[in-house]
C-alpha cells in the first residue's frame, strides 16, 4: 500500500486532540493510524482492514513505530465492527475507495478487497450513524469533490451535521478534486470551511500545505 496525498491530507486536517478512542476504518498500510498517534498521545487507535496482506504491513510498520502500546491493527470487516467499551469522544476516520468517480481509479479492485465489498462513503456514513452515540463523537473521510451535495445529503439522512469541511485543489486556480469532512451529531454549529491548495500557479508546494503536513514528511 502507497503512502497517498489524501491519506496524509486527511491525517493532518482532522480534528483529533480530544478523542479517546480512533477507529481508522480500512486502514490499509498503517499510516492514517500511525498519524493519529503522533497528534494524540492519549487516544486508544483501531485500525481495522480486511485485507491480511494489509493488515501484515499495517502490523510491521506500527510494531516499529513508538506508538505500538496504542495502536491496535485487527483484520476484518469493519462494517460488522461493535464499539463495546470504547470510550467516549470517539473518532471514525478513513480514506474510503471512491466507485461512483465516472473513471474508476486502476486500484479500486485492490481497495475492494482491502474492504470488503460495499465499503464507501455511503456504507462508511452508516457506520457512523450505528456507532455515534455522544456529541463529542464525530466521522472524518476524504471523498471526491464531485460528491459533495450526495455526501452531505446523506449524512443529513443520518442525522449527522457537518462541522468541518475543505476543498481540496492540486493546484492554484484549478477546480477542487477532494473534499474533506467531520460530522457529528447533537452540536449545531458553524460550519469551518477553509480549502486547501496543495500547489501554487509555479507547481510549488504551498506554505499552507507544507505547514499543515510538515510534521509528517521527514524532508519536509
């Protein structure tokens, strides 16, 4: 599994400094888990994949993080996952596989069986509807940009308002290709909508993307 521009986006964006409990749903090689840890030095992690290739780097990379008494990888299906006992506020994040993009990404065979078939954003709004019980809960995903009033439709069937949403833009001056976004349920809010370019009209790497995803990259 690659190390992609979403994932980290997503890692760095979200709001976690007050949750107890991550569920990283389809966790892949580890990396958004391994970002939670790095942010929250309290939280209980759970990255869950049901691919077992996955979950085996996912395995390798956090037995060698400084992280592994708090990051857990378990190899299943997370739609069939129960909190049980976590605790409260809980985080869901993820990086889902994108089908209704009019041109399927070459991987999305790949990230169907790293997920079990069904896993996307609208299967990943539901499991967030099944284990949101407190305000303080909320999801974080990345999604396309072309997706935005189906998505936020849909978290509105689930009775989960959006509380924080970017654009995402490859470059100054081009459309947005991503759209990031934390609901939760019980808060009414304003909504913070600030976007994210990631390059500048010279293809530079901006001083907002740099500062945003710093602490992530050893050369940067």
């Amino acid at each position: 599994m690659k190390v992609g521009t979403d994932g980290v986006l997503l890692g760095a964006w979200v709001e976690c400094s007050t949750a107890a409990s991550i569920i990283d749903a389809g966790c892949g090689s580890g990396i958004i888990s391994l970002m939670m840890a790095q942010r929250n030095h309290c939280a209980k992690i759970i990255g869950v994949d049901i691919d077992m290739e996955a979950c085996g780097d996912a395995k390798n990379n956090v037995g060698k993080s400084p992280w592994s008494d708090r990051v857990e990888i378990s190899c299943g299906d997370v739609l069939s996952m129960n909190r049980d006992t976590l605790p409260s506020p809980l985080l869901i994040i993820s990086n889902p596989p994108f089908f209704n993009e009019t041109l399927r990404s070459p991987d999305a065979d790949r990230s169907l069986a790293r997920h079990g078939e069904g896993f996307e954003v609208n299967s990943l709004i539901e499991l967030a509807d099944r284990l949101i019980s407190t305000p303080e809960d909320t999801l974080a995903f990345i999604a396309p940009a072309s997706r935005i009033d189906e998505i936020e439709f849909q978290l509105s069937l689930h009775r989960l308002d959006v509380r924080r949403r970017a654009l995402v833009f490859s470059r100054e001056g081009r459309k947005a290709m991503r759209v990031m976004f934390q609901a939760g349920r019980g808060i009414k809010e304003h909504i913070s909508d600030i976007p994210v370019i990631i390059r500048d009209f010279n293809n530079n790497l901006t001083d907002q993307y740099r500062k945003l995803t710093s602490d992530f990259y050893l050369d940067r």
